[in-house]
C-alpha cells in the first residue's frame, strides 16, 4: 500500500510541474478561483510566472490540490479494500504532474468534470492497481 506522504507527494509535484512549466493555456481569471471544472483547476496551476494573478494561483491550486488528495488518501488507507490508485514508487514529482496535465489536457469531457473529480479521475485512471492474487475480500495477495 502507497503512503499517505508518497501520495502527497506525487500530486505536489504534479502542481509544481505545472507551474514551473509556464504552459498555461490562457490568462488566469477570477472565474478561475470558483473551480468548478478540472479545466478551472488545470488554468490555476499552470499559470505563467508573468500572469497578474500567478501568487494567488499558485497558493489556490496547493491548497486544493493538497486537500483532495488528502481526502482520497485517506479513504484509501482507512478501508483495505478500497484500491483507488497505487502510483509506482519510483514516479518523480516532474513525471506525475506531466501526466496530469497530459491526462486533462485536449479532452473536454475530462475539462468539464468537477475539480475534484479530475483530480480522483487522473490518479485512478492512470495508476490502476494491480488485481490481488489472493483473497478479494482483503484487496491483499497472499
């Protein structure tokens, strides 16, 4: 089972990718701060160093990237057999958040979900855990 702390980590460095990737597709708005979409989320942190709202986008997406992995996190690690997502163990923070801005990237459909759901979206789409080998009641191989 993935650490609380490992999974923290890969969605910091899915953020901080982003931002330090400067790639944003636009100029961060007001609206933005809402997040209603995994699109509102996506602008806030990848926002250009240059944009007049960088800072405080920044700041957004920490806290709430931060906060909705904390979340599922620590769903995952109270119940043993719920498997959301188990992200390899050697995944660098740059790699993991490439994946993010791959994954919602160019597809609406994904652009358009709740926030938060993007962010359950991306992790268990794209580090499915492997099937247990052993009893399916305990999610544990033997």
């Amino acid at each position: 089972m993935v650490s609380f702390r490992e999974l923290r980590t890969i969605m910091l460095g899915m953020i901080g990718l982003a931002i330090l990737s400067g790639t944003g597709q636009a100029a961060v708005t007001e609206d933005n701060f809402i997040s209603k979409t995994t699109g509102d989320l996506v602008a806030l942190c990848s926002a250009a160093p240059t944009d007049r709202l960088y800072t405080a986008a920044v700041n957004f997406c920490h806290g709430f990237g931060t906060g909705t992995y904390a979340v599922l996190a620590s769903a995952q690690q109270a119940d043993p057999n719920l498997r959301l997502f188990c992200p390899p163990q050697n995944i660098t923070r740059n790699e993991a958040v490439a994946a993010f801005v791959s994954w919602a990237g160019g597809r609406p459909d994904r652009m358009a979900l709740p926030a938060a759901d993007g962010i359950a979206g991306f992790l268990t789409e794209t580090y499915l855990c492997p099937k247990a080998t052993g009893t399916a009641a305990t999610g544990r191989a033997k």
